[in-house]
C-alpha cells in the first residue's frame, strides 16, 4: 500500500464528490417484497414497518458512500471495527469515544501500530466467515478506488495493513495519529466479502449486496430497500425489528400525507419546514404532544447543518476576489462561524456573522456561475434559490440552478461528518485546499492528529478553521435541528444513530 501524503486524499478518477447523485441505478438486487394481498376475508395482509425519507439511496457499495441516503443501507447492512454513540467524540479531553463493533478491542500497540482483534465466529449474510483477511481486503480496496467525497483520506497515515492471524489486524502507520481509531468508523471502513466484491471496480447496485450489518438486503431498488434482522450478526447493534423497508419519496407534501394515513411508522429528513411547522402546531396544542395522526417528535440537537463549498474542478475558484465576495453575500444569512459547528471539541470561531461585508466587486462583467444542489433534500431548492439571490444581488455575477449536478461551480450540501470529530468536519477542505494553503493546511492536519495535548492539538485544527476562513473554499452556512417522526407505538433508542447522526434503524421497536 502506497503512503498517502499528509492531509491529502489519494487522487483517483472514480468520480466527483457530490458525483454520486448521477449514478442512480433502476436495477434491483433479488426479488423486491411482493405487495400486501388480499387474505380470504377480503383484508390485506399487513405492511412492513415503514420508514420514509427523500434521501435517495445512491450506491450501495460502501467504499462510494458520498451522501447521506446511502449511509442509511451502509450503516445497516454492513459492519466497522469500531463505531461510537451519536455526537460523542471524547469521554475526556484526548480520550477517545469509538467503541468496538466487528473488533473485540483495539489498542496502540506502539506509537505507530494499531492492533484490533476480530470478535469470534463472526460472519457475512451468505454465511461465509469474517477473518482478518477480509478487513485488509476492504480498507485496501478502499484507499485504492478513492473515490473523492467519501471517507477514505480518514487513512492518509495508514502504510500497510497486516494480518498475523485469522483475527487479528495490525495497522502499520506512517506517524503517530491519535485520531486513528476514527478512521475505523467511517463508511470506508465498512468491511465487505473478500469473495463477492472486486478489488478494482465498485460493486453495481444489482449485484449482491453483502455485509455483516445487524440488516441483511432483502431487496433493493432506487426507490425501495427492504431489510430483515440478520440474526447471526455479532456487534453491539444488534436489530429489535424482524425486518422494515425504507421508502424514498419524491417530495414532503408525499410524506406529508403518508403520516396523515398512517402510512409511514418512521419519517426521517423529508419534511420541509412549512410541513414541520404545521407538525410543530399540532404537536403544541397536544396534551399528549403527538400530532393529528398519533406521531412523536424526536428533535436531534444540531443534526443538520447546510454549507456551500467550491467544487475543486471549478475554473472559478482560484479568483481569490470572487471567492471573498461570495462568503461576503451570505454572511448575513450566516448562523455558523466554523465549519467546525461549536458543540464539537476543537471548534474555532473563525467566519464573520451578521452585518454587511466590505468585500466589493471589482470587475465589470458578469461571471457565470453554476449552483448544484441535491433535489432530494428537504428545501433544498428553496436554499439554493435564496443563495442564488444573494450571490446575484452583488451585480458580479449570475447563478445557473442545477440539480443533482456533480459538475457545477458550488456545491449547497447538507451535511453530516462521517465522525463526530473536528478532523472529520473539516474533511472537505482538508481534502482540496487552495493550492497557495497546502503547506500550512497539511502541517497542522499532521499536528492535530499527532497532538498529545488538548491545547496542542486545539491550537492546529484553529489554524486549519483560521485558513479556510481567509481561503473562503468551505463555507458554513447554518445550523439547525433535524426532526424525526415515530408513529404511534414505535420508540427510537437512544443509540440508534450513527456517529454522526445518521439514522440506525437498529435500535427501533414497534408495538
């Protein structure tokens, strides 16, 4: 394996970040679950535990998870070696919050061995075994498809991997990293079937879709995925519900009207606000605080934040004035001063918020630029038209909307860190700095990965926040609440979401 410079993603032409959107596939893996039926009394028989979002499940191969639908099938389907609880990143200032999964334990073995040993007679959900050969096969195969956007430069420190026995994995690192174990976690890491998956080529969505996950695939379409308890599965997640399918729904008003039928018995980030402000109404004049339909409200703190990064590719983005005037015309509308958000150890205050910026345009033509947005996101066209507005309110230039487009100037993305880490936030400009910025961005990546202290290591991640805000590459946006709703009789555990607020549907049980 080939030592990835510090800081920077391995290059490969597999796709663009944000790319994925395009690469939607109509095929389906197995037989899709037949429709309910009429039994002999006339009645239909009753439907699968309904979940319902507008994410759409993009890939399900994990080593190409960009987006936020595809997490849903990744986080279920397949497993980590470590993983950890939503939000939590330390348990103490450099005491790290991930927790074992597929892994049994893992430790510094040395400064720059990281040593993990297999939980016994684990296995995939056709029944073949997981050995430590299979976690080697999956993160190599990993770094090797790089594809841009997704988790992988989490191992830029990694040299090679070892197996000395069926369970045991030893990473070799080019440098001490304490954030190593993070790594670990993300959906990069996830480990596949050596014998089913190849190592060069991204597995298509109509092919066999095998994890160790506490769901196994039962079938697959672009618009359907429909799961069933693995019962074999050894982690700590394992699955309350005998199966569920997961819907993706063309828009709110779809969802709306579902939960008006008591369709769905879980809705997750498919609403748009004017839906969520009717809910909100009806769950307040409430006494029991449910809406017209019998739904609970669960709010997950923060869980939403939107911001609008340059496309790398963009013949734009090296115009050092363009880019200051765009962060320029969206700091009023700006609630976020980091792409670091504040309740994540390591945050540095670092963009201006409110009033007017003393960015002017200094040059006469208008330049054409282009705004990618995903369509499936909850207002997002309502987001990209209001940025759209404020970038053409500035008399430099005009914005072209285009959706589910990987190829566009600027990209509105609404995110969620693969880690609830500050190293894991700042991932996409560490990943593309600007060219001038790479020395000082990579040798303070290396600092605060590298760093023994809280101090030390808080002083290198406000460098890198600190330069992005004079680079203005990545910039924060807002921040909100994100909002779930369970139908009547279903609970949602506390733990049942990803470390970075990703939806688990492990921990949901149904009356």
């Amino acid at each position: 394996m080939r030592e990835a410079p510090p800081g920077r993603r391995l290059r490969a032409a597999v796709g663009a970040a944000f790319g994925a959107l395009v690469l939607l596939v109509a095929g389906c893996t197995g037989d899709p679950a037949p429709a309910p039926s009429p039994t002999p009394g006339g009645s239909a028989t009753p439907r699968p535990f309904t979940v319902m979002t507008t994410d759409r499940i993009v890939t399900a191969d994990p080593a190409a998870v960009t987006d936020q639908g595809s997490m849903i099938l990744v986080l279920n389907v397949f497993q980590r070696l470590l993983s950890s609880d939503p939000g939590e990143a330390e348990v103490a200032p450099g005491v790290y919050a991930f927790k074992p999964d597929l892994a049994r334990d893992c430790e510094f073995s040395s400064p720059t061995t990281f040593t993990c040993t297999l939980n016994e007679n684990a296995k995939f959900s056709n029944g073949d075994p997981i050995t430590s050969a299979d976690v080697k096969f999956s993160i190599d195969r990993a770094i090797r498809l790089d594809v841009p956007g997704s988790s992988v430069s989490a191992f830029d420190s990694l040299r090679k991997i070892e197996t000395p026995d069926a369970l045991t994995v030893r990473f070799v690192l080019s440098r001490y990293d304490r954030q190593f174990g993070w790594a670990l976690a993300t959906p990069a890491a996830s480990i596949v079937d050596r014998r089913i998956y190849s190592p060069d080529e991204l597995q298509a969505n109509d092919a066999p879709i095998v994890g160790s996950g506490p769901f196994q695939v039962a079938s697959f379409t672009k618009n359907r995925l429909a799961l069933t308890r693995f019962d074999d599965y050894v982690g700590r997640t394992a699955a309350a519900l005998d199966g569920l399918q997961v819907l993706t729904e063309p828009d709110s008003a779809t969802i709306e009207e579902a939960m008006k039928q008591r369709k769905a018995d879980l809705v997750w980030r498919g609403l748009s606000s004017a839906a969520l402000a009717r809910l909100a109404s009806q769950l307040q004049s409430s006494p029991n605080k449910t809406t017209t339909a019998g739904y609970t409200e669960r709010v997950l703190p923060g869980a939403r934040v939107l911001q609008l990064r340059w496309n790398p590719t963009s013949r734009f983005r090296s115009d050092a004035d363009l880019r200051e005037v765009i962060s320029g015309a969206l700091q009023e509308d700006r609630t976020l001063d980091s792409v670091v958000p504040p309740q994540v150890p390591g945050h540095k205050a670092s963009f201006p918020l409110g009033g007017k910026s003393k960015a002017e345009v200094g040059w006469s033509k208008r330049i054409p630029l282009t705004l990618g947005y995903d369509s499936g996101v909850p207002d997002g066209a309502d987001l990209a038209n209001q940025i759209r507005n404020r970038l053409e309110n500035t008399g430099g230039m005009s914005v072209r909307l285009r959706p589910d487009d990987p190829d566009t100037d600027l990209l509105l993305e609404d995110r969620k860190a693969w880690t609830p880490t500050a190293i894991s936030w700042l991932q996409p400009y560490l990943d593309d700095p600007i060219r001038s910025s790479e020395s000082v961005v990579d040798k303070a990546a290396v600092q605060a990965r590298v760093a023994d202290t809280e101090a030390a290591r808080n002083a290198a991640l406000a460098t890198i926040q600190t330069q992005d805000a004079k680079d203005d590459v990545v910039l924060p946006l807002t921040q909100k609440d994100e909002d779930v709703f369970a139908g009547p009789g279903v609970k949602i555990a506390a733990t049942s979401f990803g470390p970075g607020w990703q939806l688990g549907l492990w921990g949901i049980t149904s009356a």
